[in-house]
C-alpha cells in the first residue's frame, strides 16, 4: 500500500485524535500492527511563528513510522510555511506525510475558517493544497468529512478538488459538521468518493471490530481503514483486525494483564516523554479506557482521577493487577472492547 512515496504494510491506520494520539500511544498502536499513525492536529500558526509548544506535538520517536503530522489552519501561506518548517527539520524529525484537518467541528476551529469550515471554501481548499504540495518534500493529504451539513454533501467535489490540487489522499469521515459523531457513519459515500478520484482513499467513522473493518474495505472499496474511538484503551484492535483480515483468524481479547501491562508502559513513556507531573495528568483517561470493562473498574477509575503522582498510579496498576491475578485474571466482564462510551469527554475537542 502506498500513499505517493510512503509505504505501508496494512490498509488499517490510526486516526488522528486530539488529546489521544500522543507519541507513547502511537508507539503501542505500531507495535499492535496500525499501519500508519498520525499526531493530533496541530497549529499550524503555532508552526509557522516557531512557537515551541507547537514542535512538542510534532514529536514521534522513529519506531512511529510511518507518521503523518497533521495540521490545522485556514491561511493558504501560513499552512504553506508550516509545511516548509515540517520539511527543513532535519530528516529523523520529518514526517513522512502531511496531513491538512478540513474535519474538525469545534467551533474555536471553524469559527477562524480551519477544520470542517473548509468544506464550505472549495478554492480555498485548493489554494491551500497547491501552495503546501509545492514547497513539501512529502505527500500531503488531507482528511474530510462528508460536507457542511446534510445541504452540502460535496465529498465527491472535495475529493476532486484535493486530487487536482496535488493531494496524495484523502481521509473522509462519513459524516458531516452537523453530525458531529451522532448518528450512523453514511459509507455509502465513502465508496461514491473512491469511485470518483484516483488517490487512495481512505474510510473511516464507526470502526469497531474486524467484521466492522472488513465490511468497510469490501463494501466502498476503500484503501485502507482509520479507527479511532475503538482504539482507545485497545491498542490491540489492529492485531485483531488484521488476524482476520489476513488469515481469517480471530484473536481473543486481551487479558486484564496484558491490559495492565500496557498501561505501566504507556505511563512509562509518557514519562520518558513529557515528564513525570504531565505524564500523571494525559494518563488518566488512559488508564481509564485501560480498564475500562474490567471488575470493579468504575471504582478503580475514580481511584484514577485521584491520583496526582507517577508513583500513585503506578501502584494503583500494580495492586489492581495482583488483585485480578488473585481472582484469576479475567479478560472482561462487563461487556465487549472499549468503546466510544469512555471517550465521550473527548468528543466535545474532536475534530
Ligand atoms: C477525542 C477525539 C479527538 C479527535 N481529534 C481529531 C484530530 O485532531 N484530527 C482529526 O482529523 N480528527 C480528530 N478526531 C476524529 C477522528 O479522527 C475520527 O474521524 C472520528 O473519531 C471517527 O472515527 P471513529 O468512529 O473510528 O472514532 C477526533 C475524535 C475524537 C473522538
């Protein structure tokens, strides 16, 4: 699979997520076989004035790769700067693709024009595109939603437009700015959108599980599949997901130990990352989604948002494992994979 030069393994990508796809977390989704992963959209203002907590998102460790950086803005010059700072970083901190959000529905975004706002400026959309394609050394892409609303459903037009402007692919999340994240994902337009460009393209919206997975690719044709919400927690889903799609092999769930595990390590290298007082603050809702379905996980969530230290939350993990591990270690008892359900504090920022 291929988007211009960047080549990747497997059509099953990890989306960009505010608040969510940081460095630690992109590292597990690599290691659970996520085939591409993007950082959180990132200013690209922020970039062009050479604003330092700016650069902090865009750092990855070399195991991320392939990486998208994804940016978000409005002013064709501004993103075109921004794009030519990604570019002259030196080679081990360049990405390997840029990314252009025209999703987000926050209303701080689309109030400045950025996000899903672009869906409603089609000559800007392009303008933007030509002027970052011209001065990148990397594939830019971008990712959509459906349209406006349910008055403006131009994915197909958008599509056009990104493919004749010199994007590379397109990422469209079946829904419009009104949907939000309500409602169904339509795929049906995802295939419509396929059908009309030549780049890859790229669905995503309601991913939950391998049969979710499947379903998409043989039902719109797509490229390739971007999970989000499922992955919270579950780094594991594209291990699951790709088993079926290769061998038609379906994994068990993992267990509340390999559970537990992978929280102390995201929690390791977010220290390793951002140091021990932030690391201790992004991690809660982490190890939130972490246990999330487990026994007495509600209870063992409140203990979380308690927790103020590294240390704390380290030895909260460790008895909470030795106390499963006395019952036997059960994988699940509340249900299925986490879902949106953990995420919904999130949706309010999401693009
Ligand atoms: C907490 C959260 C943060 C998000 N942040 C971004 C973002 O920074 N950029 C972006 O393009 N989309 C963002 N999204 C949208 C997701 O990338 C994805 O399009 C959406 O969640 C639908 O996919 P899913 O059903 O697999 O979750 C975010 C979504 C959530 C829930």
């Amino acid at each position: 699979m291929r988007i211009g030069s960047v080549s990747y393994e497997a059509p099953f990508l990890l989306a960009p997520l505010a608040g969510v796809s940081d460095s630690p977390f992109r590292q597990l989704a690599r290691e659970q076989g996520a085939a591409l992963v993007y950082t959180e959209m990132v200013s690209a203002d922020g970039l062009a004035r050479g604003q330092r907590a700016t650069f902090d998102y865009c750092r990855f460790d070399p195991a991320e790769r392939p990486i998208g950086i994804q940016l978000f803005g409005s002013d064709p010059g501004v993103m075109a700067e921004a794009t030519r700072v990604l570019c002259d970083l030196p080679a081990e901190q360049r990405p390997d693709l840029i990314d252009v959000n025209m999703g987000c529905p926050v209303r701080k975004v689309v109030n400045r024009c950025a996000g899903a706002a672009l869906l409603n400026d089609v000559p800007r959309i392009r303008e933007i595109v030509r002027r970052m394609a011209e001065v990148s050394m990397v594939p830019v892409t971008a990712k959509i939603r459906l349209g406006w609303d349910g008055n403006s459903r131009n994915v197909v037009e958008v599509s056009r437009a990104l493919e004749d402007s010199g994007a590379q692919a397109v990422a469209i999340h079946a829904r419009t700015r009104a949907e939000k994240f309500e409602g169904t994902a339509h795929w049906e337009m995802i295939g419509e959108a396929k059908r009309a460009v030549g780049i890859p393209v790229i669905g995503n919206g309601d991913v939950r599980s391998e049969e979710d997975a499947l379903r998409m690719l043989e039902q719109t044709g797509c490229d390739g599949v971007m999970l989000g919400r499922a992955a919270f927690g579950d780094p594991w889903v594209f291990r699951r997901v790709r088993a079926f799609h290769e061998r038609g092999e379906r994994l068990p769930l993992p267990s509340a130990g390999e559970r537990l595990a992978a929280g102390l390590r995201h929690l390791a290298l977010m220290v390793r990352d951002v140091g021990r007082e932030a690391a201790a603050r992004e991690m809660r809702k982490h190890v939130a989604w972490y246990v999330k379905g487990l026994p007495r996980s509600a209870a063992m969530r409140d203990q979380v948002n308690k927790t103020h230290s590294v240390e704390e939350m380290e030895e909260l993990l460790r008895g909470y494992l030795a106390e499963l591990l006395t019952w036997g270690e059960p994988a699940r008892d509340e249900g299925g994979p986490p879902d949106s359900g953990a995420g919904r504090e999130g949706l309010v920022a999401a693009g």
